[in-house]
C-alpha cells in the first residue's frame, strides 16, 4: 500500500485527505475505506463534478463508511446538503463562503475554504474560518500547466493568519517534503489528494 507509516495518526504532520474518484483504480467506497484506515486527521468529499443530488448520494456513503472508522468527513461545496445530512464539517470555496447566509457559520462546527492569495486568507480569517487550504505549492496534475504558487507563498499566508493552514497542491508521501511544508509554516498540516490513489 506504502512504503511509510500508514497510521498518518503517528506522523508529526496533520494530514486531510481529499477526494478525487477520478483517480481511482479500485472502486470509489473501497479507496475511501483504505484512506480512512490510514487514520487521517479528514477526509474532505470533494467531487466537483456532481451536481448537488449526485453529491448527496455520494456524501450518505461516504459519511457511513467515515463513521464506521471514526474519520471526520468535511462535504465540499454544497452546505444545505451537509446540514441535511447532519455533517457538521464543511469545505467552502470562498465565493460561496462570502455569500453564506446569516446563521449558518454557527451551525457548523468546522468550515474551511481555499485561498490562492494573502488577500484571500485575510478575508477567509475574517469570515472566521476554522482552517484554510493555501495552494497549489507544488506541481501537480491537478492544475495541469499552472506553475505552483511554491513554499513561499506558503510561509506568507502562514506568518498573515491564526488559524490552521493546509497545505495542497502535489502533497506527496514524502517525509522530505513534509519537512519543508512545516518548515513553512503549514503548522496545521497538509491536504493530500494523492491518497486517492493508493
């Protein structure tokens, strides 16, 4: 499965996953439970190409099998459903973040979002997000052709907020690598989409 720990529970470095059924090689629920074995500190559903009764669907087995390990699961995107479903985690892009009705931030336990800049991890801290993702920091095939935004902008939205900050973006299974994320900054670990592929 690994060549490193598998019980991310042990490594010195919160880690989230994030979905992507696309690059499974085995059936979706099964990689799912693989990752969830592995003892992430999340696993964020983030499937953006589903529309939101698709999502829902997904998110009821997603969340059964989460459970069954004990892994938080944060749905993506879509918070009435997450709210229906009783998930008190949710990942936000920022847009919809800033267009959450009043009332809502309080019925969540955790809400999270991506920043691509300093200004947007000033304006998610104020929003008062529970954690953000800054990235992409390394290539990756996920934004196939857009140059990283590298360790640097990492550091500075680090050293600009209080809150936890994941790093994401080409997040591999590489200790070497995890050493660098924390030397800049990402105290609050990193997200790694690759899981999916395990």
């Amino acid at each position: 499965m690994c060549k490193m720990k598998c019980d991310l529970s042990e490594i010195d470095l919160k880690i989230i996953a994030v979905s992507n059924r696309k690059l499974c090689e085995r059936p979706f629920l099964e990689q799912i439970e693989r990752v969830c074995q592995m003892k992430p500190q999340a696993i964020i559903l983030r499937e953006k190409d589903l529309s939101e009764e698709e999502y829902r669907i997904l998110s009821e087995e997603v969340l059964s099998v989460c459970k069954k390990y004990e892994i938080p699961c944060i749905l993506h995107k879509f918070w009435k459903t997450a709210l229906e479903l009783e998930c008190t985690s949710v990942h936000l892009p920022l847009p919809e973040l800033r267009k959450l009705p009043e009332g809502v931030k309080e019925k969540f336990q955790r809400i999270g979002t991506s920043v691509h800049s300093v200004e947007d991890a000033k304006e998610a801290e104020r929003l008062g997000v529970s954690y953000m993702t800054a990235g992409h920091i390394y290539v990756t095939d996920c934004k196939k052709g857009l140059a990283p935004r590298g360790l640097g902008f990492l550091k500075d939205v680090c050293s600009t907020v209080n809150v936890p900050v994941y790093a994401i973006g080409g997040i591999k299974f590489d200790e070497k690598q995890w050493e660098e994320l924390k030397q800049n900054g990402a105290s609050g670990g990193c997200i790694m989409s690759g899981m999916m592929e395990l």
